[in-house]
C-alpha cells in the first residue's frame, strides 16, 4: 500500500424540502442553497475534519461524525457487493465541509451530509458503478429513516419517493413553479426526531382522504404551472403540521397568517423553517405578515441534485 492515496473528491449537495405540506413522507424538492464536502482517504489512519459554516462545533467529532460513518459504509457496502476490499485500504478521512444549508431547521441538513458521504465514497472506490442510484437511494433511506429528504438531494427536481417491496425508491418531476420560492428560517432549532414525536399513531379517516387529495392536487400544480388559488388549495395539511405546532408556535403562526394573505405556505420538512411559493418581488408586500425573526432566503429550485467535481486535498 506505500504510495497508495487516490484523489479527493468534493460532492455539491443541494438542500431539501420535504413534505410540502400535505405530501408527508412522500414529497421533496430540491432547492439552490448546497453544501460543499470534499473527502479524502488514505492508507494511513486517521481522521481530520475541517468546517466552515454551518456545524462548526461538530468539526471534533472524529469516527462519529457522519459524513465520516457514511463514507465507511457505503465504502463497506461496495465491498460486499464487488468482493473488494477497499475500505479495509481506506483507513485514513480527511473531510473538508463548507455548509450553508441551515442545521435542523427542515431544510435537508442531515440529507445533505448522508448524500455527500454516499456520493463521495462512490466515486472514490473504484469499484463505484457497481453501486448504481438505486443502491444509494435505499442505503440513505436506511441511514436518514425516510426517504422524502435524499430523494431530491439524490435527483433534483421535485420528487415522489415511497418504500417498496425492494426499499426506497423515487420519481423525479421538474416542477413548474413561478417565482420559485422563499424560506423564512427562524434562529430557532428543532431537532427531527422531537417534531415526529408529536405525531399520532391515527388520524381521521376524513383527514387522511383530504390529504391524499391534496398531494395529488399538488403534484399536478407544481408540474403543470395552476395558478396560485390552486396551488394555496393544494398546499393545505392535515396530517402533520398542526400537531407539531405546539414545537414551533411561531412558524405555526407564520404559515397561518401567511395563507390568510393568500401565499401557499407549508413548514419545510419538520421545520421550523416556513415555505412559501411566492417571489422575492413579493416580500415587500407581505411583509406585515412576516414581521420580524426571520432570514429570508429567496430561493429556486435546483434541477440537478448531487454533483461530483475533482477536488483539491481536504484542508488544502
């Protein structure tokens, strides 16, 4: 192995939007706010971390950081499936991040960093295509625990994910959305596994008939450019948003007064970031029902989800 270091290589990963709305667990578009992580391995042990921006405190974190656990496991998983013996050679990871998507704030954080962990290890091992986007959906529907948030950050576009008898599986649709979109991202945190706590085990059968008629209603007004009394219609929720509430009462509060303006207005992911399918030209106008304690990130959707570009060594 004297000699052996193949060359890094940084993954463009772009953040999400699940849900949007009444398309729980199902829905997720990708949008142009992304993440940069470059890895690189070599024979040497070890494992260091460089980050700039988001997540800074986790730079630390050595073998328990994620972008490193994906790295191992997908290099793992490649193995099994070409009978090499890569990651065993791959001792060492450098990791070099640059994160602008928000963290825990329902943007696709975690997605991001899974995505760019499957996606690096799979152009590093040269045994890399044997590993198509099927395998990488499934294993990062198996390391995130649902699909709907690597599923664009996988593809682009908006995407229709679901589990199947095979596991994770997805369509990507380009939508047709005018005016692209706004975050508004509050200071607040909220961790993913709090905002599922609050779900119920059931809901009204009335309530999960409306929804399945809503996310249909909204796939066709994303891809097919309805007009935006259609789209605030297909945007209504009943499954999961207001039983969450209670966790972020003023992004509960926002998406309220937003929709009462007439803005399609969903919670982004799990939140507490806010969605809205508005233009930038229009924030003045809503302002008042913004008020104040909110980034505002006007945004458009990314048609492609993660890239591949050569880059330089982690650090360097």
């Amino acid at each position: 192995m004297t000699g052996w270091q193949p060359a890094p290589v940084t993954v463009r990963t772009p953040a999400t939007s699940a849900n949007l709305g009444p398309g729980f667990d199902s829905l997720g578009l990708a949008l142009d706010l992304h993440d940069e992580v470059t890895v690189e391995v070599a024979a040497a042990p070890g494992v260091a971390i460089e980050v700039e921006g988001e997540g800074a405190e986790v730079a630390g974190r050595g073998e328990r950081h994620l972008i490193v656990q994906v790295v191992r496991r997908t290099l793992a998983a490649i193995d099994a499936r070409a009978g090499t013996r890569y990651a065993a050679r791959a001792a060492g990871v450098r990791l070099r991040c640059v994160n602008r998507i928000p963290h825990s704030r329902g943007l696709g954080s975690s997605s991001a960093a899974i995505v760019a962990g499957i996606v690096a290890a799979r152009h590093l091992h040269p045994a890399g295509e044997s590993f198509g986007d099927d395998d990488a959906l499934r294993l990062a529907t198996e390391i995130e625990g649902h699909p709907d948030n690597v599923a664009p950050c996988l593809a682009g576009g908006l995407t229709i994910a679901w589990t199947g008898a095979a596991g994770a599986r997805l369509v990507r649709l380009d939508p047709q959305i005018k005016g692209g979109v706004v975050a508004f991202v509050p200071d607040q945190r909220l961790a993913t596994e709090q905002a599922r706590g609050l779900l119920p085990d059931a809901v009204p059968h009335r309530d999960a008939a409306a929804n399945a008629a809503r996310a249909a209603l909204l796939v066709a007004a994303l891809t097919g450019g309805l007009p935006a009394d259609v789209l605030l219609d297909a945007t209504e929720d009943r499954l999961h948003q207001d039983y969450r509430a209670p966790a972020m009462p003023a992004s509960a509060d926002l998406v309220a007064r937003l929709r009462a303006a007439g803005v399609p207005a969903v919670i982004s992911g799990a939140g507490p970031t806010v969605l809205a399918f508005t233009t930038a030209s229009r924030l003045d106008s809503i302002g008042a029902e913004v008020g104040t304690g909110w980034h505002e990130h006007p945004l458009e959707v990314a048609p492609h989800g993660a890239r591949v570009r050569p880059g330089a060594p982690a650090g360097g």
